[in-house]
C-alpha cells in the first residue's frame, strides 16, 4: 500500500520526457514533483482520503502514464524495455484491487456499470504487452511490496542481442556516409565501405537472431524484432549492402533439360510403346444389340473393330 | 421433322426386322411398340430435330468410337451381391435365432462402427504427421541452401536438391503404387463410389491396399506434387470399414472368430459407406459432409438406422483425430481441433446481396475452368492407358512430373521476385532469396509449403501479400501441373488441389474488386478466394450437396453456406455441359459398369428380350457333377438359373427357352458343394446334409476358391447333387416385356446381381446382369443427348 502512496505523491503532469531511440528506460526520476494536485483529491488530505477514491487515483495515474510510455516509446519501437516499470505498476494496483473479492470497494469500482472503465482500461494495456510479446524479453519482473520499486531482469539473449545491436549501431555510426538517421525518407546511398567494415557486426547479430526465433518459437519479444527489422532495412534498403544474386546459365540450364525430359518420355512411349490391344467380347444376345440401333452400314464397321 | 427424314428412320425400322426373323414369337409385340414410339431414335444425334445430314457422317463418328476406352465395359469386373440367398439352410438358421443373438448383433454393429471410426482417425493422424515431418525436413534443407546459396553464386545447388529430393521421394510412392498394389494409385473415390454403386472392384478393399495408399501417399505429398490427401484417406477409411468388420484378415491368414455375421456382401457394404464418411470425417474435419459424401455417391441402399450409426463413425473418427492432434500441438484435450485440412476460421465473414452476381460469374468461370481441366486430363489418361503401361515406366513418369513440379516453383521463385516486407512472425521462417533484408519473397512463400498450408495462406493473408504476377503465375502453373498430375501412378487426392487453383484465381478476383472498387470494405480478397476455391472444386468434381457442406464446415461458417451453393450449383451446370465430372470420367474409362441414378432417358421401349443375356446356362435341380464342373470352368457366369423339364442335348428348344424355373445357384454354392462332396451317391450324405450350416458358405467369403482347385475323382464325376435345398427359391424375376427402366430400378434399388427373365409358362428365356443393363448408355454433348451401347471388352 505504500508503494501506491509513494506512486501518489510523483506528480500526474509529465513535463519533458525525453526517451532515446535507443531505448532509455523509463525514469521516474525524470519526473520533477512541479506542479500540485489541482484535482478533487488535492482537496481531502491523504490521510482521511476514501480507500476506494484513492484506488481510482492511483490507477488513473499509473496508467495514463503507461500510456504515455506506450505513445512515446512507439517509434522506435521499445515498449518492453521502456515501459516494463509503468505496465507492472499499474497492473499490480489492478491485480490488488481484483483480488479484494468481497470488499465493496471492489464491486464499487469494477462491476458497478456496463462499461466497466477499470477492466477495459487494464485489459488494455494487457493486451498490447502480450501482443508485443514482452514476456519473453524478461526473466523475471516483480514489484517489491513496500517500496514500490519494480525490478526486472532482461533474458541473456536479450542482453546479449542488445550488445550486438548496438556494436552494429556503433560501426556504423563510426564508418563516414553509413551514419544515416532512420526512417529518413528517400535516402539510397551505397556505401561499400560500410557494408565491408561492418559486415562481420551484421551477420552476427542476424545468426543470434536467427537463434532467438527458434529457441523462444516464434514468440519473439517485439522489441528484438524491431531492432533487427530496423537493422534490416538500414543495411538492406537505405545501405544497399543485400547483395542477392542468382547466377542465370546453370539454372535456365537445368530447366531446360527438364523440360525436355516429358517431352522425350512421352514421344518415345508414343513411338516404341506397344498400344494396348482390346478384344471385344461377344455378347450372348437373343438379338445382336449395336446392330439395332445405327444405320445400314454399321454392320460392318462393328465387324471390322472386333477383328481387328 | 422433314419428310426424308421420316423416311430414313422408317428404314431403320425395317432394318432391324429381318436380323430377327428366327425369333418371331417373342418379337412381334416388341416391334409394335417400337413403332409407335418411333419418334424416338437412338441414333447418334437427333433427339431433337435434326435429321442426320447424310448415313456417312453417322458413320464416320462410329467409327471412332470403339477405339475410345469409354465406351467399352471392362468384363473383369464383377456385381456384389446384395441379395440374401433364402435357401433352406438360411431359413434354418433364423429359425433358430434368439433374442440375444439379434440384440449383440445390433451391439456389434455400433462397436465397429467406432471403430472404424478410430482407425480411421488413427490413420488420418498419421498421414498427416508423416507428411509434415517429410516435408518440413525437405522443405528445411533446400531452404538452408537457398540461404546459403543466394550470395555465393551455387543457386543451382538448391535447385538440384529439390528436383532430386521431390523426384526421390515419389519415386518410393510410385513403386508402393505400381509394384505394391496399382488399384492404390489415385484418389480412390471413384473406386469407392463404385463398390457403393455394387461393383466388385478387384482388390479395392484390401488391407495391401490400404498400406500401398498410405504410404504412396505420404511419398506423394511430401514429395512436392499437385496432390491432396484427402480422396487417400476416404479410399483408406472404407478399407478399414471393410477389415474391421470382417474380424479376420485374409491376407495374413488370420481369423478373430468374431462377426461373421458380417461376412456378406450386404453387411459389408453398409460398413464401407461408414468407413468412407469416416474418411471424409478425418480428412475435412467434416462429420456431416462425410455422412452426406457416403449418401450422395451411395445412396441407393439407405436407411435412417444405417445414417444414424455411419454419423457415429464419423463422429468418433473427428473426435479421435482432435485428441490426438491436441497431444501432438501440445495442449493436451483440447478439441477445437477438427480436421486434417482446417481452412481456417473467417472471422469477418460478411457478404451483400449485390455481390451474389458475382458470385454466379465466379461459378461459371470455376464451370468452364473445371471443364477444361477434366477435358485436358481426359486426353491425358486415353494417351496413358494406350501407351504408358509397363510399370517401370509409370514410375518413371510419376518421377518427371515430381520435377517438373520443382522446376516450376523454383523457376517462377527465381523470375518473379515479388517482395514482401515481413509483417509479422508466421508459422515457418519465410524464405527471402532475392528481396533485401527485412522482405521475403512471397512466391517462394506459395511454393515453399504444403499444399495445405498454401491454402491457408491464400485464404487468410491479408490484402496486398500477394502481388498479381505471383497469382497469376500460379494459378497457370498449378493447373496444368494438377492436370497432369491426376492419373498418375501414385495416390493423389484431387481436393487441395483445385481448391488451391481456385483460390488463387479467386483471390487475383478479390484484388481485381479492390482496385475497381477502392475504399470499400466488401472486397476482402480471402473472401473470394473460397469462393474460387468453391467453384474451381466444383467445376471439377462436380459434387453437390457433399461438397457444398464439406467446405462449409471446413471453413467452420455457416453464413458463407448460400454462395457456396450457388457457385457450386452454378460450376456443375455449366461443366456438365462440356464433360462428366473427372470421377465418373475415370469410372467410365476404367470401363466400370457402373448404373446411374436414374435409367438412361429414352429407354422405356427397350424390353427384357433386348436386354438380357440369351442362350441360358442352367442347371437341373438334380444335376450331373461332371456338367456342374465343365460348366464352371468353360463359363465365367456366377448366378445359375435351377430348372426343370430341361435337357442340355436339345439344342432345338434352347432357341426359344430353358425349362421351368426354380430358383438360383450362385458359383460360390456350387463350389462349395463341390468341395464338401455333397454327391446324392455319397455313402455318409445325409450325415453331411445334417452338418451342413449356412456358415459353410460363408466362410470362404469373399474370396473363393476356383473351380480348378477343386479335386474331383472321375468316378465322382458322374455322381449328382441335388441343388433344391440349396437353391434360392424365390429370386428376382421379371417377365419379358418388362421395360429397361422398370428392370433398371429393380437392380439399382435392391443391389440385385442377377434377374432372370421369364415368359408367360414360366420358362427361362434370359438373364439380365449388371453388364447388360449399364451397356445402355445416355451421352449429353452440348446440349445434346442421345443413346448407344456399350461393348464388353477383355483388357
């Protein structure tokens, strides 16, 4: 419960946030006690402040600034890393409510109308963690009790992915004309120094990777896959590094025998392979049947194909 | 009509009168009736007006036509026989019957019946593990040198393992087919709609069957052909039904003891329609479309209790296939997992009443595409009937089509580099070949699959994951691989497929809407990929009720249910105005004598003198041996009329009739008597007669042994048996102006296997079997339709 006060006293209003693309976790220090409480709770001192009223305050507050996190960590994309101590927070006071089954507080604020805020606001924010998979991006992550603190390990591949990465970032920020800013549009430079230098940072972030995607199957954390996205279209689009080529003679080669195999099959089978001969069996009929229906000179085609 | 023309016809009619002189008595009555209808002609082209131009151009086309398989009957297949056989020893027996035993047989039914449906699941679960395995492991190595190859200049590496790989794999499938068992080659449907009609395929039902198709299967599939498991595991649900409820197997000489009361044609048949819907069960996660599958191509011996307990098999054989496929996913009971082939929920289905238009236009494309595919393959399995007979060579040619089958994808991978940024994490890792980091190459990602992965794909990728060169591509290329894959040497299920097909016309369709129409909602291109899906399968198959539900449950969406009718409904229409339907197609080629639903139009003029067979062979009801033997062995005949006031050495009365009629004797009895030495001479015969049991006959069920095997001493040549008590007293007769319909429903009804025509003093004057009824038949060409007979041919 202390840990929500402590949480209460950090101020609603974010003055400048200021998050690195590379990842900078979210700070608390970062948010300066500036302005007071112009709310209603401002009102009502603390310590005779309503169970239940105070509950909503310290939801409200803990997930806008989750959502706050969500909104600036989203480009480029690292909510895991950078919103793991706003998400558990909120969750936790979530959880804490839920679990008070019985006190009316609970019923008060969660099933006392049709939209039900509380639920739709957490289901929420579930729903974007397990959508980025973040879970796998962490070992463990847990919130201590009374200070309130969140401490969370990164699992080794991630940290180990995160060494890799920024190894690329570096070479490349470090080799002249390969220091491109992402997501600017419409810049198509070669830079073959860059792509030779830094080659050997690439392949090796891409092996581990590769090695991340079948050990966690498939269930990559998002922020992983945004960084080697990113690294991807950095080395592939904007450097032009990707050189896939085919080699055209071997291949039109090989296809051309094996076309030539069918049609070899099939004009030999028709030239040597012996047609298969049918006889006719001769019906026991009161009265010969084809010889009913056609014309006159049925007859004798019908006698011509038995015997032959 | 013109007055020529009545002319030329009348000439017809007399033309026919004089071949019949000899036979007056029986023909008069027929001729006049002929003449009154004499509208009807059953000349090549004319029911409707036209008068055939000149005798030449009905000649020419006549000449061609014994050269075409299709119109020769196949004499090497044989009727199964639904009748009971009411002799004495029968009756003896269900006198003795008692309630218990009437209640565990009822028991006994429904007991096999789940396990049908069990094995079928077992079976389907296995076939679709192995496949996975297969291909995942192929599919893996060529990936890892395209990977590898792509920046080293070796592209051909990759290339050549993968036509060395598919040619490897089927080449296993085609040796199990031709060399194991060639009845396992193919989808197996027609073969099983066949036994459903009454036929006795050779070998259709064995258990070296079921493992030749099993296995050719996996190999057929994972070695990367335009093929399908689906029509497979239907093939190896009956065979199973067949095993099962036999509680022995011949082939390995084994016998459980347990339901032979089941050792009969007509108990047989009942569980091999539960097995085929078991199949369908498995293959589509459909339980309904597998109970309808089994009524629409078998529906002529039905009944509710029968329904109820083929919709338990197949039941159980999706519940069985849901817990396993749950353990083998990982969530261990969780059932929501129906069908080998699950298409993939449409979450988002919504269709307007404005799109059914297009809806229609879609069928007759799927109608007129279907036609062509039946049409191509047509001329492709006359060309292999005539020419690509010897094993080796089927096997040889399965092998060029596996890699033909991988040039083409690796071809249209190498030149058509349609990339695709990669959006989000699926199932396999895609393959990027020449797209830069970060993209991968979606035509690899149609090719690099399964069939049925493929399917998914196209049902539920998102708009914009494909471009058009790719579908069109595709669609081209997979057709006439399809095409020319069906009719090879190897099980192949025909399903996958022409949905594939369909799906990709269908979506290149969805995509034609959304550049129209930019900006609504209503152009969702997985949408109409099942609906080309739909049509593609319909113009093929030509399926209707079945099929329409089948893709309804696999899609598992009712509400898409109405414009899958319509297309299907739509797609058959405007194929079979071109062709058949590609099973019964193949049906026709084999020279199956199979019977239709309905008899041929046109028929009621035609009588039991024209159809049945004539110079009788029958027996006495004290017959000599040394005649039952020699009979046996010069004719090839199976039912035997029993008469009296008969004698084989008057060869002046045989023109016109065979004696009194008492029953029928099949082949089997016969040699069973033979063997058992039931001879009125016989020393200890009433002592043999007192021991002899109606499960005597039986237990040589189904296979019988020849009448060569049977030792026979001159001396007991010349004994005589005596047939009454064996005889069936009260057969199936008709008289001899019955019509061809009224004889055609008889045997179509009542699964009959032989009629015996008889005249006004009841004397044997013909028989009628299936050959000489299915002999008959109606050929609609382009709107037209007319009449002609068959010929029976040895092959």
């Amino acid at each position: 419960m202390y840990g929500f006060l402590h949480f209460l006293s950090l101020s609603l209003v974010l003055p400048q946030l200021v998050i690195g693309y590379d990842g900078q976790y979210y700070d608390q220090s970062s948010f300066r006690d500036e302005t007071g409480w112009t709310d209603e709770a401002d009102n009502s001192s603390a310590s005779i402040m309503d169970p239940c009223q105070a509950h909503l305050i310290y939801f409200a507050e803990s997930a806008s600034n989750f959502t706050n996190c969500l909104v600036m960590n989203s480009r480029p994309f690292r909510l895991c890393e950078g919103c793991v101590i706003p998400y558990k927070k909120a969750t936790e006071i979530y959880q804490t409510l839920f679990d008070k089954k019985g006190d009316n507080c609970h019923d008060k604020l969660l099933r006392s109308d049709r939209i039900q805020a509380l639920t739709l606001v957490n289901n929420n924010m579930k729903d974007v963690w397990t959508n980025a998979d973040c879970e796998s991006c962490f070992e463990s992550i847990d919130e201590d009790k009374v200070t309130g603190n969140v401490n969370f390990t990164l699992t080794k591949d991630t940290v180990l992915f995160r060494k890799y990465y920024n190894t690329f970032r570096q070479c490349l920020n470090a080799t002249p004309g390969a220091n491109i800013p992402l997501l600017s549009p419409g810049i198509n430079k070669t830079n073959d120094s860059a792509c030779i230098v830094c080659k050997q940072n690439y392949s090796s972030l891409n092996a581990h990777y590769e090695t991340i995607v079948s050990e966690t199957f498939q269930r990559v954390c998002m922020d992983v896959i945004d960084m080697m996205n990113y690294s991807r279209l950095t080395w592939g689009n904007e450097l032009q590094c990707s050189h896939r080529h085919g080699d055209l003679g071997p291949v039109l080669g090989i296809t051309f025998v094996m076309c030539m195999l069918p049609a070899i099959f099939y004009i030999s089978n028709r030239i040597f392979g012996a047609a298969q001969e049918k006889s006719i069996v001769t019906q026991k009929r009161l009265k010969m049947p084809v010889k009913d229906y056609g014309s006159r000179q049925e007859q004798n085609v019908s006698s011509n194909s038995s015997s032959s | 009509m013109t007055d020529g023309c009545k002319q030329r016809m009348a000439d017809t009619e007399d033309e026919r009168k004089p071949l019949l002189t000899q036979k007056n008595y029986v023909e008069t009555t027929l001729t006049n009736r002929r003449r009154n209808t004499s509208s009807v002609n059953f000349a090549d082209n004319d029911i409707e007006s036209d008068c055939p131009s000149s005798p030449d151009v009905t000649r020419s086309s006549e000449e061609t036509e014994p050269e075409s398989p299709e119109k020769l009957l196949s004499a090497k297949f044989e009727s199964l026989d639904y009748d009971v056989c009411e002799n004495s020893l029968y009756l003896k027996e269900e006198k003795k019957k008692t309630t218990q035993e009437i209640i565990r047989k009822e028991i006994a039914r429904w007991f096999v019946s789940l396990l049908i449906g069990v094995l079928t699941g077992l079976i389907a679960c296995f076939i679709d593990y192995m496949i996975d395995k297969c291909s995942g492991v192929k599919y893996d190595y060529v990936r890892e040198y395209v990977n590898k190859c792509v920046e080293n200049f070796c592209l051909y590496t990759p290339f050549l393992l993968w036509v060395t790989f598919n040619a490897g794999i089927v080449m296993f499938g085609a040796i199990f087919t031709a060399y194991g068992e060639p009845m396992a080659a193919g989808s197996g449907i027609p073969q099983i709609k066949c036994y459903l009609n009454g036929i006795k395929i050779p070998r259709v039902v064995r258990i070296k069957t079921l493992i030749c198709k099993v296995l050719g299967v996996i190999c057929a599939v994972a070695g990367g052909l335009a093929v399908g498991k689906e029509g497979p595991m239907i093939h190896s649900g009956a065979v199973i039904a067949a095993g099962v409820s036999q509680g022995r197997s011949t082939t390995f000489g084994i016998d459980f003891k347990v339901f032979e009361y089941f050792r009969t044609d007509k108990e047989k048949r009942d569980f091999v329609s539960g097995g085929a819907a078991a199949g369908v069960a498995a293959a589509f996660g459909a339980p309904v479309g597998g109970v309808l599958f089994s009524l629409e191509e078998g529906a002529s011996f039905w009944n509710q209790g029968l329904t109820w307990r083929i919709f338990f098999a197949s039941m159980s054989s999706t519940f069985t296939l849901n817990v396993v496929q749950s353990y083998i996913k990982g969530n261990e009971w969780e059932l929501s997992n129906p069908g080998l082939i699950n298409f993939g929920k449409f979450t988002d289905s919504k269709y307007s009443g404005f799109e059914i238009p297009i809806f229609i236009v879609m069928g007759v494309i799927g109608g007129l595409l279907g036609a062509l595919f039946n049409q191509i393959n047509y001329m492709l399995t006359i060309y292999r009937m005539r020419y690509v007979r010897q094993r080796w060579n089927q096997v040889f040619e399965a092998m060029i089509v596996a890699a033909l089958t991988a040039t083409a994808g690796f071809v249209s991978i190498y030149f058509n580099n349609d990339c695709e940024p990669m959006k989000e994490s699926s199932e396999e890792a895609p393959v990027q070949f020449f797209c830069d980091d970060g993209q991968y190459s979606s035509s690899a990602n149609i090719f690099f699959h399964t069939p049925e992965t493929s399917v998914k794909n196209l049902f539920h990728d998102q708009a914009g994951s494909y471009d058009i060169h790719t579908l069109g591509f595709y669609t081209l290329v997979y057709f006439f691989l399809a095409c020319w894959t069906y009719g090879l040497s190897v099980p192949s299920g025909l399903f996958i497929p022409c949905i594939l097909i369909g799906a990709a016309w269908g979506r290149l369709a969805g995509i034609f809407f959304d550049y129209c129409f930019p900006d609504q909602d209503w152009t969702d291109p997985g949408k109409y990929a099942l609906i080309g899906a739909a049509a593609m399968l319909g113009g093929v198959v030509r399926m209707t009720i079945s099929l329409t539900v089948i893709m309804v449950e696999a899609t598992g969406n009712v509400s898409y249910g109405l414009p899958i009718m319509i297309v299907l409904m739509v797609a058959k229409w405007v194929g079979d105005f071109f062709n058949e339907g590609i099973y019964d197609m193949h049906v026709h080629l084999q020279g199956v004598p199979i019977l239709g639903w309905e008899p041929p139009a046109m028929s009621a003029n035609i009588s039991a003198t024209e159809v049945m067979s004539h110079p009788v062979v029958v027996f006495r009801t004290k017959e000599n041996v040394g005649r039952i033997i020699s009979v046996l062995k010069k004719e090839t005949h199976h039912g035997f009329p029993v008469v009296e006031d008969y004698d084989p050495e008057d060869s002046f009365r045989q023109q016109f009739s065979f004696g009194t009629f008492h029953g029928i004797i099949l082949r089997e009895q016969l040699i069973t008597l033979l063997k058992l030495k039931v001879f009125e001479e016989n020393p200890n015969i009433h002592e043999i007669l007192r021991n002899m049991k109606a499960s005597d006959f039986r237990d040589t069920y189904p296979r019988f042994p020849p009448i060569q095997q049977i030792s026979i001493t001159p001396s007991e040549r010349k004994m005589t048996i005596d047939l009454k008590p064996f005889l069936n007293q009260a057969p199936f007769t008709v008289s001899d102006n019955a019509s061809l319909p009224r004889i055609f429903h008889l045997f179509r009804a009542l699964g009959l296997r032989h009629v015996v025509v008889i005249d006004k003093k009841h004397q044997v004057i013909g028989m009628v079997t299936r050959k000489d009824l299915a002999r008959y038949k109606i050929w609609r060409h382009h709107g037209q339709i007319s009449m002609e007979e068959l010929q029976i041919s040895h092959s």
